[in-house]
C-alpha cells in the first residue's frame, strides 16, 4: 500500500472546504489521502513550508461574495503552483446549540465570504443579529460549530454555513438557503508548494 497523500485544508470537519475534498480529490488523481483540517489558508500555507502535508486546498472565490480576502493574503509572495481548481455548489443554513431558542440568539459568528454570500437576507430576516467575525480559527464556521456544540461558545451565538456541520456537532438548523442567490458557487484551489529552485508567479 502505497503511504496516502496528505492533503490540509482551509476548512474543519462538514465545511464546505471538506466536501469540495471529498468530490474533488479523486478526480484529480488523489484517491488515497488523508484530511488535515487548518481552518485558515494560512495554516495551510505554514503546513506546506513545515512539509506536514503534501497538498493545500483552500476557497478563493465565490460567485457572489468575489474573491476570498483571507487566501489572497495568505498566498501573497508564496512561491506555489496550483495543480487543479474546481468549484462546487454553496447553501447556508443558520445553526444554533440545541440548548437555545432561536429568540435568544444575539450574534452570528461566521466566515466574512459567508456575510457577503447571504447580505441580503440577512438583512431582510436577521438584522437584529450582530455579525461578528472572529480572527485565528475562529474565522472558519466549522470551528465555531464545534466550539457551540462543545458548550465553548455562549448559547446566544449562532453560526452560518454547510448544514453538515449541525449534524456532526448536535446543533439545530434554524433556517436554510440564506445565500442571496441559488447561483452560488465557491471555487477551490489545490495547491503544491515549489522546490525553492523553482520560480513561479503563481
């Protein structure tokens, strides 16, 4: 058996990042691989420069909410090639921990591509909410999701992004299809970092 690729992505465990791996990886020759969830682009980028893992795969833009800013700087001056791009198809849906009634929520922490897919609606059925984005991991709703199923997070935050992610963590869907359109997709980069004789302008 030959040693799986090792393959880290911007997303956690039921992001949209993992199901763009999923669909994606086998077709472009990577069958047998393992996941390492990084939640940033820039944990992607530092694993590469670590040699953690072989292949990144990170979001960078999105049919409605444009070009994702947290890869963009994160691939700003690094030396790498992108081997496939590929897109797959986005619907949010509003999460909460099973212990609250959606009454009690105050504030939805997502992703900032997230806000920008869903502004409109947003605005239309949730603008008493607060929309907050969290720095570091946080960043990432999959994270988010596992902190608000754990109990880490207060029971007044809710969380915006793939429905997977209610279910592996015991959250409650409280409203799906927030995106502004149903022409909503994200296309993904998978990417190798150059031998440094190698210049590229990636």
């Amino acid at each position: 058996m030959t040693e799986p690729k090792i393959v880290g992505i911007q997303g956690g465990p039921g992001s949209f990042n993992e199901a763009a791996a999923l669909t994606h990886l086998p077709t472009v020759g990577i069958a047998n691989y393992q996941l390492r969830y990084l939640h940033t682009t820039e944990n992607v980028f530092k694993a590469l420069e670590k040699k953690e893992i072989e292949f990144g795969q990170f979001a960078l833009h999105n049919t409605l909410g444009g070009e994702v800013e947290e890869s963009a700087k994160a691939m700003a001056g690094r030396n790498f090639i992108i081997i496939e791009k590929y897109k797959i198809k986005i619907a949010h849906c509003l999460m909460i921990s099973s212990k609250a009634k959606l009454a009690e929520i105050d504030t939805i922490i997502t992703h900032p591509q997230v806000l920008r897919q869903c502004e409109h609606k947003l605005e239309k059925h949730y603008s008493h909410l607060k929309l907050k984005i969290c720095e570091g991991e946080l960043i990432d709703p999959a994270k988010v999701a596992e902190l608000l199923g754990k109990g880490e997070l207060p029971v007044s935050v809710a969380t915006l992004s793939n429905k997977n992610l209610a279910q592996i963590h015991g959250l409650s869907v409280v409203a799906e299809d927030l995106q502004d359109s149903d022409n909503n997709y994200t296309t993904f980069a998978l990417v190798k970092l150059l031998s440094p004789n190698h210049h590229s302008h990636s």
